[in-house]
C-alpha cells in the first residue's frame, strides 16, 4: 500500500488540508495518507525544511512526500518532484529541499511540466496530488517533468565559519511547539570544527560552556525535588535531528517560560560559538 504524507501551512481551520486528502482518495481508495504538519508558519520555507528532513526517514521507502508551502506557480517558482534516499518529494523549486540536498544527493529530480493539462489555483490539490498519484501507481517521473540537475538554493542552510575555526555563526531556523529554538548548526558540523576545544556558545545576553546529552541532565537528582527549582533553567543539547538547541527544561510559555520567550531568541537570531584555547 503506498504511502503520501502532507506538509503544509494549511492550518486546521480551512478547508485545504481535508480537499487535498478528499482528492487523492477520490484517484486512490486504498493509499494511506498521513499528516506530517499543517501547522508550519504561512510561507516559511526554513521551517518547513527543518519538520520534512526530520520526519522524512521515519518512513518506509518509496513513501511520497507533498510539501505544500508556497507553492503557487510563477516563472521563479517552478513545481519539482525528487527522488531522493528511496523516497519522492514533491514541492515547489524554492529552497524547501535544499536542506535534505545538503547532506544527501539526489537521484533524480524533474521540473514538472503538467500544467498545460490543469487548470489550478490550488496547486497542491490540482498538480501535487495528481502527480503523487501517478507515482503512486509506480509512474516513473520522467513522464510528469523534464530532467534538472540541481533545486534551488536558500541562504542560512550552512553556518558560517571564521578563517582560522575559531568560531561558528549559526541562526535559529525553528522555534518548536516547546518554545526551543533550533540551529542550524548540526552536531557532526559542531565536532568537526571543534576538535575536542572548550567553548561558550552565545545568544543575545545569555552564554552556555556544556552541552547536554538530554534535557534532564541539567537536573541534579541528588537534591530533593521540592528544592530543585529546575523548571526554567536554560540549558544547550544536540536535539532528535542532531542540531544545535537551546532549551529551557520543562518549558511552558504559560507557566515557567520558554527558552524563546524568556531569552527573546526567534527566527533567524544569531547563536555564535566561540572555541577557546585549552
């Protein structure tokens, strides 16, 4: 049974999510569907290529992948479907896969080129669904597109390293539904330009010497819990997908706070890491 997951900026309230699921049942009674997101914040294309490069390999092969963000067509930006790491993706050409690119190279990847055939204003229901369709049916993709070589770029992807790696310049590509703030600096990234130094990693007025293994490490268990007063405490772990976070253990905006809304860090902040002489 083939598989199609959905990535969108929909939102729950209107109706687009629940059209484009109507469609692809009403070509493929028997596929399953899942959603991955339709909560990604409208038009944001880093934070939408964070949730699809962590979610993707959660899934079996051959699984395919709509990512609907920003996805009306114009003359800079086409509509893609790749094949990459055994999986399809199918999406506009504006940077979304360029995170997943970076580390993986894709094995084909095509412009698709149905469009004289629809007419849409909904691309994702009218074009992505016909074409995850066709895929799922074991289509080949060089029947919906023309063959390009590489997708398009978007900035921030790479931190920046000075000329001697005594430091990265990394930005904050994701906030989650914790108030976490996600780098984009990866931790075989961080180790290679570490070599083993010590280090203060910087965001606005806070400073971080450790990395965590896990957030509760922060805690010590020693201490009997109604003296502990850990909840709020800002803290720095390599996350699920690896990549540098600064968190606040047991975070709550309502509550204790977030490592977002207590150190006013958001999308696309500077965090600098700064490695010392040992």
């Amino acid at each position: 049974m083939a598989i199609i997951t959905l990535t969108t900026d929909f939102g729950e309230k209107d109706h687009f999510a629940g059209a484009t699921k109507g469609a692809i049942y009403s070509e493929l009674p028997d596929v399953k569907i899942v959603d991955i997101s339709h909560s990604v914040s409208p038009f944001n294309i880093l934070e939408a290529a964070y949730i699809i490069q962590n979610a993707y390999s959660s899934f079996p092969k051959g699984t395919i992948h709509v990512i609907g963000i920003d996805s009306e067509i114009n003359p800079e930006n086409k509509h893609i479907a790749i094949k990459l790491d055994d999986h399809f993706f199918i999406c506009a050409n504006n940077g979304i896969m360029s995170m997943i690119c970076s580390e993986i190279a894709p094995e084909k990847i095509v412009e698709i080129n149905i469009h004289d055939r629809i007419q849409s204003s909904f691309p994702v229901l009218d074009v992505f669904v016909k074409v995850a369709c066709h895929i799922a049916r074991g289509g080949t993709l060089e029947v919906i597109g023309k063959t390009i070589h590489e997708t398009k770029p978007i900035k921030n992807v790479v931190p920046y390293v000075n000329d001697d790696k005594t430091q990265i310049i990394g930005s904050i590509i994701y906030v989650d539904n914790y108030g976490n703030v996600v780098t984009n600096i990866k931790r075989s990234f961080f180790e290679t330009i570490q070599k083993g130094r010590p280090f203060i990693i910087s965001a606005r007025n806070y400073k971080f010497k450790s990395i965590y293994k896990k957030y509760s490490d922060i805690v010590n268990f020693d201490i009997p819990e109604d003296k502990r007063h850990d909840e709020g405490r800002g803290l720095v772990v390599f996350n699920s997908g690896d990549f540098l976070e600064i968190a606040v253990y047991k975070s709550n905006s309502a509550t204790v706070g977030s490592a977002s809304s207590l150190m006013g860090l958001n999308l696309m902040d500077t965090v600098t890491v700064n490695f010392l002489k040992e």
